[in-house]
C-alpha cells in the first residue's frame, strides 16, 4: 500500500506536503521563484442560460 494512503491522505495532499518541503530546502536565489509558483487563484464562472456571467475568485 502507498505510504500517503497508510497516512490517511490523498495524492493530491501528499504531492502538496511534498512540494511545499522542496521549496522551502531551496537556497534563497531559488526560493523566490519557486515560491511564486506555489501560488494559484482559482476563479469560478456561472453560466446560466448559455450567457456567461462574472468570473467570481474563490478566495472571496
């Protein structure tokens, strides 16, 4: 069995906790960039009626 399904959590989760150890054993040069990367927004699109309304961000 999978070390992440013996500890209870998803793929998704373990390759979380796994990029965010890398990033932070970066050196300083490195890091900035790769922290960067680590940021994402995510925004939601209702479509009603075949007309797309206003693109709302999730973090709201």
């Amino acid at each position: 069995m999978s070390a992440y399904k013996q500890a209870g959590i998803s793929l998704n989760k373990a390759l979380a906790i796994s990029a965010r150890a890398v990033r932070s054993a970066l050196k300083p040069e490195f890091k900035t960039v790769a922290d960067r990367r680590g940021l994402s927004e995510v925004k939601a699109i209702k479509i009603e009626n075949g007309v797309q309304k206003e693109a709302k961000s999730l973090a709201e």
